[in-house]
C-alpha cells in the first residue's frame, strides 16, 4: 500500500514538473515584460475603503527602482543588494557581524536537467549559519539526502524558495550549470 502510494506520488510529482516546465518554455517571452506591480488597493489584500491606505508607499513607486526580474516580486533581490540599491539591518543589536563565505556546493543529483549550483556567498549576505545548519542542512557536501519532490513539499530548499525567496518556476536559477557532454574516447583499431 505504502509502495503504491509512493509511485502514485512519484508520477504525480513528474506530471507537474514536465507541466511546469512546458509552461515555462511557452511563457518564456523573446523580450522580456514589463513589470507591473498592483497598486495596494487592488491587491486583494488591503481594505480599499480604509483611507489611511494613502499613507503606504505603493510597490510600483519602490521596487521600479529596483534591479528587473520576470518572476516572483519581479525583483532580482541578489542584483539589488550587490549593487547597493538596498542595504538591509542585520539585526536589531548595533554590533552584530555578517559572516559572508564564499563556498559553492555543487548538487549533481539532477537526471537530466543540469547541475544545481548552490552558493553559500548569495546566501550568508542575509542568513546566518544557523538558519540552515545543521537543522535543514549537514555541513557536508552530499550529505543531505532530498529531492525536487521535496523541495516542492516546502522542504530544505523549499523552506524558503517560493516562499520568501525568488520562486520554484525560476528552475534555471538553480539548475545552472550544464553537464559536460559524455566524450566517447575514439575507437582504436
Ligand atoms: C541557505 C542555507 C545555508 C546557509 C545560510 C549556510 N549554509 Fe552551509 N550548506 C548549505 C547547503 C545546502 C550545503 C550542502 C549540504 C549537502 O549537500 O548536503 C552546505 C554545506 C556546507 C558545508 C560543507 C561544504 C563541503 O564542501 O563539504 C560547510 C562547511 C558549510 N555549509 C558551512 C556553512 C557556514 C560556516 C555558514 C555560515 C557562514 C553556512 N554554511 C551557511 C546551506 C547553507
Ligand atoms: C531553489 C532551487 C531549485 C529550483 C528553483 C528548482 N530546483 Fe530542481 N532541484 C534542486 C535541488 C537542490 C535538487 C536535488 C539535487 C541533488 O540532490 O543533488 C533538484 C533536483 C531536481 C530533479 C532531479 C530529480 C528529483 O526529483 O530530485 C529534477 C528533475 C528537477 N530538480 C527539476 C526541476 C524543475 C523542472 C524545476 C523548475 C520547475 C526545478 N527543478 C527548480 C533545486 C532547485
Ligand atoms: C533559509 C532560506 C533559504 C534556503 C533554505 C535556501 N535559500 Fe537560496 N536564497 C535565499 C535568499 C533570501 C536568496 C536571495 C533572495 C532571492 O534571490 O530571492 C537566495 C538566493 C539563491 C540563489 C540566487 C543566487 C544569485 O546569484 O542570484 C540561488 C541559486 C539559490 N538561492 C539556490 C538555493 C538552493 C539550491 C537551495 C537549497 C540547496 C537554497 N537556495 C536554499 C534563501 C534561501
């Protein structure tokens, strides 16, 4: 029974990956659009008729300033710290210290899609270690065993991508470095 359930799952999980992708091919504009940002009172979130909605800042009056990305916010949030637009509190305390290490984990578990490059400098510019370590993630390369199922559960990378940080449709952010294609030795005679 628990088998059966785990192929179903399985099939399933192929069946998005295979539709999100198509989509994500088809919508893959030649140019890219333009960003376009709800104005609060037709975000569906805010009350309209409360008339101290006029005192926010709308989106589009701040993120335009912003380095352009056609998903998620349609912010690219790395670009905009790397160059300078944002300069975010590390934390409440005056003394506090960012850790930045620079030290890329290549995840080569990825069938035929390419490698996943994950980047602890991009990362540690706003995270602290323990945010990650050792509760999501080991401290060793390979160590963690997980997969795009469960990234899509909302597990491990999925902890914060497509929620907090750029989205799970974004595959080629992640899925960044190709394989080197097999060189078949020549045939000696
Ligand atoms: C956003 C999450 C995240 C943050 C923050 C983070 N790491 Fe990692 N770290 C990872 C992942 C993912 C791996 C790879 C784990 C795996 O492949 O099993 C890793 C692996 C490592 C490794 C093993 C590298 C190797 O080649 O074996 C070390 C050491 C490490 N991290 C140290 C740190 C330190 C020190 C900090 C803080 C300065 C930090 N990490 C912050 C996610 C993070
Ligand atoms: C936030 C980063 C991230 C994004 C975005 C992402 N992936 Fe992944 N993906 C991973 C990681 C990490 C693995 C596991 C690699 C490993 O274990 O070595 C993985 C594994 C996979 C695998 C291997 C099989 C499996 O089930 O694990 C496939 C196929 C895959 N991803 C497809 C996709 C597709 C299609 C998209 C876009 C719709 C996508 N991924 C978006 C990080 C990502
Ligand atoms: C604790 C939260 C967290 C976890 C867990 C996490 N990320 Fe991220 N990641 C971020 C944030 C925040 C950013 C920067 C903001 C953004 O790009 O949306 C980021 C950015 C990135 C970038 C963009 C780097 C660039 O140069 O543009 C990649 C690639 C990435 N993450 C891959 C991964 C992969 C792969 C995993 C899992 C192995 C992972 N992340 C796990 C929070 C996280």
């Amino acid at each position: 029974m628990a088998i059966k359930r785990s192929i179903v799952e399985r099939l399933f999980v192929m069946c998005v990956l295979l539709c999100i992708v198509q989509v994500n091919l088809a919508a893959e504009p030649a140019v890219k659009t333009r960003p376009h940002w709800l104005p609060l009172s037709q975000d569906d979130l805010h009350d309209p008729a409360i008339t101290a909605l006029n005192l926010l800042q709308n989106p589009s009056e701040a993120l335009s300033k912003l380095p352009h990305e056609g998903s998620g916010n349609q912010v690219d949030w790395v670009k905009a710290l790397e160059k300078g637009f944002i300069r975010p509190h590390i934390n409440t305390g005056s003394n506090a210290e960012i850790k930045v290490l620079d030290l890329d984990v290549l995840r080569r578990n990825t069938g035929e899609m390419d490698m996943v490059l994950f980047p602890h400098k991009q990362h540690t510019e706003w995270l602290a270690c323990s945010n990650c370590h050792d509760e999501i993630f080991k401290s060793k390369a390979g160590a963690t065993k997980f997969g795009m199922f469960d990234i899509l559960n909302g597990e491990y990378c999925g902890r914060c991508h497509g929620a907090v940080a750029f989205p799970l449709t974004e595959c080629k952010r992640c899925h960044s470095v190709p394989r080197s294609p097999i060189v078949i030795p020549a045939q000696t005679q």
